[in-house]
C-alpha cells in the first residue's frame, strides 16, 4: 500500500513538472511571438543637445501627424536609447533626427531585436535630405548629421523600406522557427523523463 501510495506521489509530481513545462513554453511562444509582431525604430543617440528626435511612416496616406511618433534626448550628453513603434506594413519611413541645428550622433536600427532580428541604417539608406548638409559614418555603425545653418524641419527618408521588411519578416520567422526548434526538444527532454519517472518501480 505505501509502496502503491509513493509510485502514485511520484507520478502526480512528474506529470505537474510537464505540465508546468508545456505551460512556461507556451506562453514564452506566445510573448515573442507578440513582440515579434510590429517592427520598431531603435535610436541610440550619442552626443546629443536636448532636443527631439521623430519617425513618420507612410501606409498610404503620405506623412501626417497620426502616422508619426516622437521622444525627446535630455541634452546630458550619454548615451540615450530610444525605441518607436511602427506598424507591421508601412511603405516609407521618414526621420526628423532634431529640432536643433546642432551635430548629433546616433546609431539607428530598424526591427525588434538590435544583435538578433534588425537592419541597420546607414548612409546610403539615408536619401531625400532635407536642411541637413551631411550624414557622415562614424565609430562602431554612428551616423554623424550636420545640419544647414538656421535649419527648422531637418528630416530624412529612409531608402528600400519594403525590400527591408522582407528582410525583416525573414528574420522574424527564421527567430521564432529556431525557438520552436529548441522549445521542442525541451519538451521531448521532459516527456521522456516523465515517461521514465512513470516506469519506475
């Protein structure tokens, strides 16, 4: 009888374990996959005046206030990341880098993930220029702007915007086939050993 009462113990705890398995797997699936679903603009701004940095994305409409996102650098001279949600289809991306005339200095990516799953801007993606004399590269990916004496609406376009979402959805789908991958494998790992706590004597 004790014996029969142990075996039953051990078996409720093996199936509890993989359950709770299958459930953190589950919702970690569920939470990339929600983080994967719009891109972002991530900003890292190096040497920068107080001053603010905004996106527009054009879905169709051209560039309008409703379609644009805005934040603002606190002018401490450090390094500062900004991040701006877009929507997931969109069919051009336009930068005010400042509201200043000021130089800055930033790194700019397009995606989710800045070393996994997303493009980085450079100059050649940078065209349209409008009151900005120079986009010159610096140390480690920067993007040095140097806008036109008495500048008030610098901005740029970003270049290839739906050959970079295709990349993009590449990337989101090759991240999240890789997880399921592995999440896999973890999950036969705890389906066998549950198996082996059930043959137990």
């Amino acid at each position: 009888m004790g014996l029969t009462a142990h075996k039953s113990t051990r078996i409720a705890g093996a199936t509890l374990v993989l359950l709770t398995v299958f459930a953190m797997l589950y919702l970690a699936h569920s939470t990339l996959k929600s983080n994967l679903r719009n891109p972002a603009l991530m900003v890292e701004v190096f040497e920068s005046p107080q001053t603010c940095i905004k996106s527009y994305w054009n879905t169709g409409n051209g560039w309008n206030e409703s379609e644009s996102s805005s934040k603002k650098t606190y002018g401490t001279y450090k390094f500062q990341p900004i991040r701006m949600q877009l929507p997931r289809h969109f069919q051009g991306l336009r930068i005010d880098p400042s509201e200043t005339c000021d130089p800055q200095e930033m790194r700019l990516y397009l995606g989710w993930f800045k070393h996994w799953t997303s493009i980085r801007i450079t100059p050649e993606m940078a065209t349209g220029m409008h009151q900005i004399q120079r986009i010159e590269k610096g140390d480690d990916g920067r993007l040095i702007f140097t806008f036109e004496p008495g500048c008030n609406d610098p901005h740029f376009i970003v270049s290839a915007i739906p050959e970079s979402l295709q990349l993009l959805e590449a990337k989101r789908i090759q991240l999240l086939t890789t997880f399921r991958f592995f999440a896999g494998i973890i999950a036969a790992l705890a389906t066998l050993l549950a198996l082996l706590s059930f043959r137990k004597p």
